[in-house]
C-alpha cells in the first residue's frame, strides 16, 4: 500500500483503510477523505464520485453524509499514469528567467499550480509542458509526480508570484534540497487587517490539520514546526486599519503565511478561508504575492535573485501609497517592483 503525497496530490495506485476515530465521528465522508488521504476538497469530492470511497464495505456516492465511530473507511487511490498532464499553450505566466537547468516563471493569482479534481486543465503545469516540454522526462525516470514535473515548491491559487521551476534532475535535487536546508530565499508582501504593534517580529508555531475543521491547517501542539519572519512596511488606517508587511519563510507548511498571521490576529486581507473575503479583489484572491526569491544556481552554485512587480490588482487595492525604502530595496526598478511594472532586468526570454 502506498500513502498520498504530502502535497495533497493523490499517489500511485493503493488503498488506504482506516477505522474512523472517535475525532472524525459525525464529519462529513468528503471532509474525512480529504484529511486522511491529504488532498484537497475537491479531490476528495471526485473520490466519492468515481466509487473509489467505501464505508464498511459499501461505495457512497455522496459526500456530505457523516461517519460513525468505529466505520471502516477505505479510499482507492488512481493508478500510476492517471495524473499525466497534456502540454497547453494557453496557459498564460511571465517567464522571468530561463536557461538549461532552471526556470523561474510569475504566475498569476486564480492559475492552480498542478491538477487536481475540478482543476485536470488549465494549471500552471500544462503551460510549462507546453513552453518547457523537457521537463517531461523528469516523471520518465521518475524524479516528479506526473502531475508535477519540475515543480519544487508550490503557490495558493489566490496567491501570485515566483517559482522555481527544475528542467533537470540534478537541478531538482539541488532545489529540493535548499528548500530542505532552508538556503532557497522566500519573500512575500501581504496586506493584513488591523494594526501589526511590533516592527519586525518571528511567528514560531507548529502547523497541522485543524481538528474542528479538517480540509484547514491550524496552529496545532502536534503539528509540523514552522516559522515566519515578518516586518513592518506601512501601517494603514483608513478605511480601515490595516497593515502591510513583508514576510520570509523558514519553513514550508500548507498555507503558513496565512495560518500564521491569522494566529496572531491579523489574517490575509481577502483569505475567505482564515479571515474574511474581500469584494475588492474578487472571489477567491487575497494580497499575497512572492515578490523575490533567490536561490544557488544548480549549476555551478552561483547565487541567483529574482523579483517579481506587485500585481495590479494589488497595486490599485493599496492606491499606489507603497514606497520601495519601505522594504529595503533601492533604485527605481524596486519602484517599479512594488507598483506593477516589470522589472526590466528579468523579462520573459
């Protein structure tokens, strides 16, 4: 038996059985699936669809019935191959740097990194097949996922900015393992509600499932440790009190940025999910964006930074009052970062 990725993408063909606890009695089967078999709602939607969800030996066909302690809950898991992703020129990022090893590309906020149920076209992957067809013979040998080849870190849907992208296998080792090692640099700006009191401060709280709401990430005693770095670029106080900040990652949970600061009272503006929608910004986006990222190239180690401008919708939701002193980044291609502009230095080759 094989176990899902940690990702929530469905793994290779297996079947996972479990007697529900007394913590999952009265969940939804949906809700259920997707926790345990670590996939998105979504996904585990599709699961009860397709008949490959059983309790006490019976396929249900309807996700929203609840679990009784003790059921026996069995989830099939697709076949190796199932998840492959057909190349499609559609799809529409900035490439914002590319040679023979490694690709960093700008994607957009409502583009699904890789497919999932209800997102199989249309992701960012199908579009890097289509530009980059190479990184195809990453799943041939088997260093990627099929739904995921060259992917090293991912991105929220709501959320735009950079991402590193491997063509190669060493260039996928070597990303993963700076992503391991914490060397690989992340750095977000994201507009948060209320008023952030501390300058600069370090949110140090583990992250796991949420136990009243399972398809959530939560602060949690037996979660896996994480940490954000934040600083303040602007408090804000009209129409009402908000705070902008820029944020490192020193680890990489699901949705960490926006779990953590919601922990300390100050959720994403716009996250729907740890906070409260946004009209503004439209369905299902909230103001984060990875606006830098550096890295040791794969090939020969030389240390790389790229930057990535303040999308507009963003940029227009904050009125165009952001300085670029603000987050310590000088010269007028740093204005140009924060306000919306390219930035000249890295355009799509």
């Amino acid at each position: 038996m094989s176990a899902p990725g940690p990702d929530g993408v469905l793994g290779p063909e297996g079947v996972l059985v479990v007697e529900v606890p007394s913590l999952l009695a009265g969940v939804r089967i949906d809700r259920a699936v997707a926790m345990l078999a670590n996939v998105s709602r979504t996904a585990a939607s599709g699961l009860v669809a397709s008949g490959r969800v059983l309790v006490d030996g019976v396929a249900v066909s309807v996700g929203r019935h609840v679990l009784r302690d003790g059921a026996t809950l069995t989830i099939s898991l697709p076949a190796p191959g199932s998840d492959e992703v057909e190349p499609e020129a559609g799809v529409e990022f900035r490439v914002v740097h590319a040679d023979a090893h490694v690709a960093v590309v700008d994607k957009p906020a409502g583009l699904v990194v890789h497919p999932g149920a209800g997102h199989q076209r249309g992701t960012l992957v199908g579009g890097l097949l289509a530009r980059f067809p190479d990184v195809a013979a990453l799943v041939a040998s088997g260093v990627c996922a099929a739904d995921r080849p060259g992917i090293v870190h991912r991105l929220d849907k709501g959320t735009s900015g950079l991402l590193a992208v491997a063509r190669t296998e060493p260039a996928y080792r070597a990303l993963v393992a700076q992503l391991a090692d914490r060397s690989m640099q992340r750095r977000y700006l994201a507009l948060v509600e209320g008023t952030v009191a501390d300058d600069r401060g370090e949110i140090d709280a583990p992250i796991g499932r949420s136990t009243r709401t399972p398809t959530k990430m939560a602060v949690a005693a037996g979660g896996r440790s994480a940490r954000t770095a934040y600083t303040v670029v602007e408090r804000r106080f009209t129409p009402r009190p908000t705070t902008l900040v820029e944020l490192s990652l020193q680890s990489g949970r699901t949705h960490q940025i926006r779990v953590h600061m919601a922990a300390i009272g100050h959720p994403v503006v716009g996250d729907a999910r740890y906070g409260t929608p946004e009209r503004a910004l439209g369905p299902g986006r909230f103001f984060l964006h990875a606006f830098a990222l550096g890295f040791s190239h794969p090939d020969g180690g030389e240390h790389m930074e790229f930057s990535a401008p303040l999308p507009a919708d963003l940029s227009s939701f904050l009125g165009g009052l952001v300085h670029a002193e603000d987050i310590g980044i000088e010269g007028e291609g740093s204005k140009r970062l924060l306000l919306g502009a390219p930035d000249s230095a890295h355009t799509d080759p």
